[in-house]
C-alpha cells in the first residue's frame, strides 16, 4: 500500500510519469492529490506559522535522511528519529474513531483481551459516530447503537455523537452525521497526527496534513487498551496538478476550500493506497481555528526526500470521468457514457453529501433553466450542518434561491437525515436503497 502526497519540487524520485503538461514551479510547495482524484490540486505556499504541540520532536526532518510527511509523522508517532518504507513500527495513536457498523465488534475484543472491566487508553481519544444504519427500524441495527451507548456510559467516553430520537434527527443535539465529515467539523483532524478508525474511507482527514487510515475490529480492540499499533510504514507516491482548472470540472478553487481536499483523500483507498495527505497551509489553518483548541504541529515533506514514483497531470486538459459498476478501475468521460440509460440518482455520502458537492448540484439545476429530473433523485446531506446549509445558503446566480428551493422546483426528493444513506446498504427500510432485482444506474455522486 502507499501512501499520496506531494514534497518541494527538488525531492529525490525513482521513476517519473509525465502525464500531461509540467510546468511546476520550484518557487511553489504543492500538495498531493491521490491517483483515483487526477483532477485537482494547484500549487500552494504556507503563509502561516503553525502552532507548537507538545509532543516530543524525534523527527522534524532535521535529520540525516530526508523523509516524506507520511515518514515524518510515523516517526514522530513512534518516537523515531527516522523511518523508512517497509519497516514495522508501534505507533502511538491521537483519534480513534468508530461507528454502529464495526464499534460493537471492537468493543466485544477490547473487553475480550483486556476484561471486561477494563478501562480504556484515554476516553477523550476515543470518537464513536453513529452513521450508518441510523434510520432504520430494525432491531438489529439499533441494538448497535444502544452498545456503543452502553460502553461510551460506562467508559465516560468524552465523544459520543449519539442519536436517540431516530423520527426528527434534528431533535438530537449530539447527532452530528456521517463519521468521515463530522470528525473534521467537530475538530478531531489536526496537522502532524495520527487518526485511525473503523472504515476505509477514514483516509479522509489525510486533507489535514494528518496520517489517516482505516483499520478492522480487531486493531481498533487492541487500540482502545492500549493506544498504540503497530503499523508498516508505506511508501509515498507523489502526484504534481499543474495548470488552470477549467469550468467544468469540480473543485475548481480547491486551494480555498478543505472540503474538496477532503474528498481527494477520502477517494485514496479506491485506488489502493494506505493515506493520502494534502500538507497544511493557511487554508487549514483557517478551517481549523474555531475547530479545536488543541495544540498541534504540521510536518512537511524534505526537498530530498525519496518517493516511489511521481505522476505530473495537466489539469487544463482534464475532464469529467465517471465511475462504472462495478470497480473504480471501471472508469470513462462522462462524454463517453451519454447514451447509457440512468434509473436513479444519488446525491450524498461521506464523498458527495458536503456543502460544495450539493451547491454543485443546484449550479447544474440553475444552469439547465431549472429543467425537471427525469429519474428519482436522492439527495443525502453528509452532517447535520450540511443540511442546514442546503436549506440556508443562497445558490450563486440563483436570485437568491437555496439548494432546497432549487431541488424541489426540479422535481428532486426532500433531502433526508444526514446518514450514511444508501451507500453501504443497509436494512431494507433505509433510504433510497433499491430493494428490486435490477441494476441500477450510475451513482451521481459529484
């Protein structure tokens, strides 16, 4: 597995891919986009001093061997002085997260190998998010959510984001939505440190300069007792975005915005890879100031530093490309699927339910001349603050109009609960899952 991130143009490499124009400037300290994400990243200085943590500085990159972020922070984390690919290392955690899915199982072995009376590591490290089958009336499903309840009451767990009227998700105050979104809106993704959790796509937070990964039950048991795991230090892949962003494609001023570095990182595990990390700069700095309290220290990649290989893309020359059943690796321009017959459309999720994703969306609505859906279309806020934003902010070019008014005069459904929705499956009352022997269309996920 490797790791995604981008260092000073001056970085040592072994083989190089040209694809696309290079026209990268020395002057400039880029950030990463993973491989699965060709579309989107532009070159960006730190223009702000970062806070001093209080951890111990083992690796700084004031060392003999330059090192990549992701070798900076394992080191850190592992009290190393350095650290290179392939080598095995106990690693201190700073966030643990889980959900209803995978929290009751890493719960049974925590009290397994630890005792049923254990206490663990430290209970303001620990984040449990209800997400996934939330609102639903199966028993089975809300019997995991009353586990994490019990054992967040019995540890005196500091972060539980429980949910217990599951009718008006807006009458639970501590109900925050999917995990991947929550934990950063919530302030739980910090430059310089090291989140694990209970879901592939917990490589999300590496939008914060953080190493971010997703690990089984079974390492999440053994983490709540201890706070540490032993992990392999993958190698780096870096990727250089080079050019102006056209129009059409997403993320189009992704320097300004930390959600869309969000869903670059969140997309890494598709394409194989263990982390994906954008640096932290002044855009995250900014993000994070009314977040967290907490102290924190970026690292950033050695102009020497060594990575597996290097991919250089002309974003100007990019277009929109859209994944088909059933492998990411299945993937074409959108122009090439003009005649493929869509039967449902899925707006939402951990990698398309954020604030600019559903803006996105109404811009096309507002752009077409407000033209009616033809297809049902599903629209699934992310977090709590997503959906109020969907029913609140104005629609550039709309007259004022917000994404709500805007969907329902196209014929859209009334965006639901903030959740996982329909993107895991799910018991069979869970919103916009099919539950009919067809297949369906493409999820248009923006």
């Amino acid at each position: 597995m490797a790791s995604s991130t981008i260092a000073s143009p001056s970085a040592s490499f072994i083989p190089t891919k040209e694809l696309g124009r290079s026209a990268f400037s020395p002057a400039s300290s880029p950030f990463s986009v993973p491989k699965c994400r060709k579309s989107i990243s532009k070159k960006i200085v730190s223009v702000m001093a970062p806070q001093q943590s209080e951890r111990k500085p083992a690796a700084t990159g004031s060392v003999k061997t330059a090192m990549t972020m992701t070798e900076k922070i394992l080191a850190r984390a592992s009290e190393k002085t350095h650290l290179s690919p392939g080598e095995n290392v106990w690693v201190d955690v700073d966030i643990l997260m889980t959900h209803d899915v995978c929290g009751p199982g890493s719960i049974g072995i925590f009290k397994k190998e630890f005792g049923q009376n254990a206490k663990v590591w430290d209970r303001e490290k620990i984040v449990i998010i209800p997400d996934h089958y939330i609102f639903t009336n199966d028993e089975r499903a809300n019997r995991n959510v009353d586990i994490l309840r019990d054992f967040c009451a019995e540890q005196n767990i500091k972060y539980f984001y429980d949910i217990q009227d599951r009718g008006n998700f807006k009458a639970n105050p501590d109900y925050k939505g999917v995990c991947h979104i929550a934990l950063a809106q919530e302030g739980h993704c910090r430059p310089g440190e090291v989140l694990l959790g209970t879901d592939s796509h917990t490589c999300t937070a590496g939008a914060f300069g953080q190493f971010a990964t997703g690990i089984g039950n079974t390492d999440a048991g053994f983490v709540m007792g201890a706070g540490k795991l032993l992990l392999k230090v993958p190698p780096t892949l870096r990727f250089v975005m080079d050019g102006e962003m056209p129009d059409y494609i997403l993320a189009k001023d992704l320097i300004l915005q930390m959600e869309e570095r969000m869903t670059l990182c969140n997309m890494v595990v598709e394409a194989g890879g263990k982390n994906g990390v954008v640096p932290a700069d002044s855009t995250t700095f900014k993000y994070l100031e009314d977040k967290t309290s907490l102290p924190y220290e970026p690292v950033y990649s050695d102009q020497q530093a060594r990575f597996l290989s290097e991919y250089r893309f002309d974003i100007s020359k990019l277009e929109p490309i859209v994944a088909k059943p059933h492998s990411p690796d299945n993937r074409a321009l959108a122009r090439e699927c003009k005649d493929v017959k869509i039967d449902r459309v899925y707006i939402g999720s951990c990698t398309g339910g954020k604030t600019e994703d559903f803006m996105a969306a109404a811009k096309l609505f507002v752009a077409s001349g407000y033209k009616k859906v033809k297809v049902p279309t599903f629209l699934v806020p992310a977090t709590q603050k997503v959906w109020m934003d969907v029913y609140s902010l104005p629609v550039p070019g709309s007259g004022g109009k917000t994404c709500s008014q805007i969907f329902e005069e196209v014929g859209c459904d009334t965006p639901a609960s903030p959740s996982c929705g329909a993107c895991l499956g799910g018991p069979k009352d869970t919103y916009a899952r099919m539950n009919e022997p067809k297949a369906s269309g493409f999820e248009f996920s923006i």
